[in-house]
C-alpha cells in the first residue's frame, strides 16, 4: 500500500510540475445569439416567453490537463413574445437575465492543427429581472459543445453549442387558468476570445 501510495503522489507531482499538465487560469469573452422555448402555453398552442436576445458572456477558468474548471457569467435583454404559428408579438423593453453556473469541460478530440473539442456542463442559476421590478431566481442545468483553436500567442478562438434547461421564467401567479407553465429551455451558439495565461 505504501509503494502504490508512493507511486500516486511521485505521478502527481511529475504531472504538476510538467509545463504541459501544469494549471493554466484562463479569461474568455463571447458573443451569441439564443432562442427560447417552453416557459408557458395555452390550450390554443400560443407560447409566451423569452425571444431571440444578443447574448454576451465571459468565463475565468482553470485548465488541468484536458480538464478545465470554471465558472461563466452570461447576460441577455430578451424579448417577451407571445408567438403562435408564423406570428410574434414582442415587448422588447424590461426583461433582462443573468446567468451564473460554475461548469466543468474535458476535451475529447485534438487535430493536428491543434484545435480541441471540448464537452463541457454543469448547474446555473438563473437571475430574470422584469419590468425593472419583479425579480425571479430559477435554478437549473446547462451543457454543450465548443471547438477551440489557436489563434497566436496565448489566444484561442472558439465556436460554443450550448444548451441550458431551468424552471418556467413565469410565476405560477402570472397565469391565466388556461396557461401552463413549462420548463424554459434556452439553446444558445456564441463565438468567443480566450486568453491563457
């Protein structure tokens, strides 16, 4: 036992103290576009919900090997639509989101030309501000896809396939008899600037 917890610590510490598997703090900025869905519906099929922000995010993170630890920050004003078939009828002033979730990547394919894909998770937390005066907090969960390549120096681009699953954004008090609230689901793609230090 105590050759193998030997073994154990030496294989640490060779792996820290080699310039490719030690920690590497990273700092990311993004750029999308999302769309929405669920949140509440009535028996004639008309939705209401979040439509179609700009959304912009930034990450601090951690790098050990192919694994990354980090913790991201999206913002977004959306829009609150009503749609039903081809139709859309939006407000677009008073509804804002922040988003907090610490997440969790690993890659799992490098090119030859040294870009990575990356599957990455974990839980949110969702702060929804509406009419600068009803907030509503919703927990949930979020994972995705990002292929990342190197640009020059210690900068990586990337391309990020994200999808986020919460509560209904609506209060249950907010509902007419013939509306259901649904879980609000968000799918999101942004393109992103990461820094390595």
């Amino acid at each position: 036992m105590r050759a193998l917890t030997r073994t154990l610590v030496l294989l640490g510490l060779a792996a820290a103290s080699s310039p490719r598997l030690a920690a590497q703090w990273g700092v990311s900025a993004e750029i999308g576009v999302a769309r929405f869905g669920g949140t509440a519906r009535d028996t004639s099929g008309t939705t209401v919900g979040p439509y179609r922000p700009t959304t912009f995010a930034c990450r601090l993170d951690r790098q050990f090997g192919a694994v990354r630890g980090g913790i991201a920050l999206l913002y977004a004003h959306p829009g609150l639509a009503g749609e039903q078939q081809d139709l859309a009828v939006v407000f677009y002033d008073g509804t804002s989101l922040v988003e907090v979730g610490p997440e969790v990547s690993i890659g799992v394919a490098r090119f030859a030309t040294g870009a990575v894909v990356r599957v990455e998770g974990g839980p949110v937390l969702d702060l929804w501000d509406v009419d600068g005066e009803t907030s509503r907090t919703r927990v949930g969960a979020h994972a995705g896809l990002a292929l990342e390549w190197p640009l020059s120096g210690r900068f990586t681009g990337s391309v990020r396939a994200r999808g986020a699953l919460t509560g209904s954004m609506m209060n249950a008090d907010e509902q007419s008899t013939n509306f259901e609230r649904h879980a609000t689901r968000r799918f999101g793609v942004s393109l992103g600037l990461r820094y390595r230090t």
